[in-house]
C-alpha cells in the first residue's frame, strides 16, 4: 500500500515543466502542502463586497471528471461556494 488516500491518487499531477512553476511545486511539497494542477475550476469569481465563488463549465451530457469532482469537493468543504 502506498500511504495515499484516494483524494491524493485523483489530484496527483506530473512536475511542471515550466522552471518558475516546477520550482514552486517543489518547495511547497518540501513544506508539507499537497499541490496539483488537475481539476481546478474553470472560473473564480469575487467582488468588492468580499464574496466568491469557483465554477466548472460543462457542456450539456458532459461530466466532471474524478479529479475535477475532488478538487470542487475540498472547495465546498472548506465553506467555498462551488
């Protein structure tokens, strides 16, 4: 068994090839912060009166995929609106 839980096998994501992002996704993991760049929503919206929200756009019969479910999932446990 690997020690990752179901939610770290869906978000895992390849090192960024670009220097600046790879860099960025090593020292945070270095730090303890689990990183990816799968399934973060199409859209973050806010205003001036503090309010936010995250939206994945779908066409219609088209589905979140796993990680895009995860990833919105942690959004909404966490109080974001998504």
């Amino acid at each position: 068994m690997s020690g990752k839980s179901r939610l770290d096998e869906l978000l895992e994501s390849r090192r960024p090839k670009n220097g600046a992002e790879r860099l960025f996704h090593e020292r945070a993991e270095a730090n303890g912060w689990r990183v990816t760049r799968r399934g973060w929503p199409d859209f973050f919206c806010w205003n001036e009166d503090g309010n936010f929200f995250a939206v994945e756009i779908k066409r219609p019969r088209q589905r979140l995929k796993k990680h895009q479910a995860a990833v919105l999932q942690i959004l909404a446990d966490h109080g974001i609106p998504a």
